[in-house]
C-alpha cells in the first residue's frame, strides 16, 4: 500500500550532493556561523551613541559635584555610570538613564543658582539693616 502513493522528499534533510567526478576534489561543507572577524553581529549604532553621551553626562555630572558642589550631581553621575554600562546590552534602556542622568544634572545646577540668589538677596538686606556696622555684634566684644 505505501508502495502506490509516491514518496514525498524530506523538507528536513538536505539534497544529495552529486559525486565527485574523478580528478576533482570533493566541496567542503559550508561553514557554520557568521564570516571570520564579524564577532558574530554587527555593531549597533544606538549602543555606541548611548555610550558616548553616558560618558560625557557621567564627566558633566563629575565636574559639576567636585567644583560647584552639585550635591543631585552624584545621582546623576550613578545614572550616567549605570548607562554606560547598559548601553552595548540594551541602548534604549541606557538612552532612558541618560534622560535621568540629565535631569539630575539640571536639577542641581538651578537649586545652585537658586541658593546663590538667596545668599546674595540675604547679604543685600544683612547689609541694608545695618548688620555690618561696627556698632553691632555681641555685647561683650569691643568694636
């Protein structure tokens, strides 16, 4: 009965390879893999955009906590150190931290000019009220 009906080829097995013709040399199989030196994929260019700005967001964010005192800076500097790393496994996640990074960044610096504006307003009217003249100061000292 299985003889009537013709046989079907095997969608999973590969054709038979013709023989070797005398004097020539059998082909050999095809290589398994990507082309020798690719490293198996190719370069995503978001992830090499994401790890350049993550570096330069984490030296801002640096700078700004080391010179200004940008206290949110180190936040900032932990969000950027955190995108760098994740910016070759996964870009939009690192992109995501970057946007983080930047707003703590921001942040820092307009509570810095914002607390430079009050220190200034306060010494303004310090010195408006007569703070700084030499007849002020404690009881005991001498002016």
């Amino acid at each position: 009965m299985s003889q009537d009906r013709p046989t079907e080829p095997n969608p999973w097995t590969s054709p038979p390879q013709p023989a070797a013709t005398y004097g020539s040399a059998a082909q050999p199989p095809p290589a398994y893999g990507p082309p020798p030196g690719t490293g198996g994929y190719a370069p995503n260019p978001l992830s090499a955009q994401a790890r350049s700005s993550a570096t330069l967001w984490l030296i801002l964010n640096i700078v700004s906590v080391v010179i200004l005192a940008n206290l949110p800076g180190i936040v900032g500097a932990i969000y950027a150190a955190l995108a760098l790393g994740r910016a070759d496994l996964d870009p939009i996640d690192a992109r995501r931290k970057i946007r983080v990074s930047k707003i703590w960044f921001f942040a820092g610096l307009i509570l810095g000019v914002l607390v430079v504006i009050a220190a200034v307003i306060f010494v303004v009217m310090l010195a408006q009220s007569g703070g700084f003249s030499s007849g002020s100061g404690y009881p005991g000292w001498r002016a």
